[in-house]
C-alpha cells in the first residue's frame, strides 16, 4: 500500500497546480450548476486518466523490451518532473481567456486535444511515468496507478465542491499557494527519480 499513497501524492502534486485546466473546472463551478461541474469533471479525468494509465503501461512494455532503458528514463524523467516543480512553483492563477459557456461536445473536444494532442504533453507524461514505472517493482505499479486515479477524482471533486461553496468569497489568486505546494513536492520526487537512475550507474 506505500505504493498506492505514492500515487496518491504525486497524483495530487500533478493534478492540484492551477492551470489551464484547473481554472477550467474553477470556472465552471463558479458559474455553472452541479450536474455540468460533475460533467465537466468526468470528462476532463476521463481524458486525463486514459492518457496517464497509456503512458504507464506503454512504457513498461517499453521496458520489457530493452531493460537498459530504465536508467535513461528515470534521469530524464527525473530532470522532467523537477522542470515541471519549477514551473508550477512559479506559476500565478490566472482566470483570463477561460470561457465556460461551451457546449458538452466542446467539453469533450477541448479535453481531448489539451491531453492527447498536446505534444508536450505527451512527452511530460511519458516521461514521468515512465521514471516512475521504472522506480517501483513491477506488481506494486498497479497501486501506484490506483492511488494516482483516486487523486484525479479526489482533486476534482474537492476543488469544484469548494469553489461551488464558497463562490462569493474566494478568489482565485488566493490559490497560489497550491502551486508552490505542488511545486516542492514535483522538486523532491524528481530529484528522487535522478538520483533512482544515477544509482542504476554506480
């Protein structure tokens, strides 16, 4: 189960930076009823979760393959997710250009392209899940995967739930301090990840 609460961490760490698609759902509970927050949130997991669970196991069979790229990926895997500590740390809320008067079938057509059609994205997720499949033992990856789908429905959930709540009293540069949160723990699981791989080395 250590597994698991891993997943669960770098899930939150991942998921919880306010982004594009954060301020999305932050938006959409603003202004929007419960059953299109709930929509909203479905379909943006959705896409999330499918493309995170293909970089998993696509790598792992990647792995299977050539063994000797276990250590190539956890250095730059590693070197990828402390970037993307960086970034999130330094990064400030900003609810401009999100538009949340969209129909469901833009919903899903956003969503898709933001996760899938991203190219840097794809290398991100790639990256990162390939050091972290690369890190842990080969029956334990499901409860890290696990715990990583917990986080995105948890997150979501909580996020939309206390925005809807607290809608006239909250405003969204007051949640910066989810980013430098974030932002440390992608420092410290990626400088974990880089020094997994040097090891493999020495």
């Amino acid at each position: 189960m250590t597994y698991f609460w891993e997943g669960l961490l770098i899930g939150f760490a991942v998921l919880a930076p306010i982004g594009m698609q954060n301020l999305f759902i932050i938006n959409t509970a603003l202004v929007q009823k419960a059953s299109r927050i709930i929509i909203t949130i479905l379909i943006v997991a959705f896409f999330d979760l499918t493309l995170s669970v293909s970089a998993f196991y696509g790598i792992g069979a990647i792995f299977d393959i050539w063994p000797f790229l276990k250590g190539i990926v956890l250095l730059l895997g590693g070197a990828v997710i402390f970037y993307m500590g960086y970034t999130v740390f330094n990064s400030e809320p900003n609810v401009s250009h999100v538009d949340t008067n969209v129909t469901i079938w833009n919903i899903v057509t956003t969503a898709f392209a933001v996760a899938w059609l991203n190219p840097q994205a794809l290398i991100d997720v790639t990256m990162m899940f390939g050091a972290v499949k690369a890190s842990i033992p080969e029956e334990s990856s499901i409860y890290f995967l696990l715990g990583y789908i917990v986080s995105a429905f948890a997150w979501f959930g909580a996020l939309s739930t206390i925005i809807h709540k607290l809608a006239k009293r909250i405003k969204i540069s007051q949640l910066v301090w989810i980013n430098r949160i974030c932002g440390l723990i992608l420092f410290g699981y990626g400088a974990k990840l880089f020094i997994d791989g040097v090891l493999l080395y020495i």
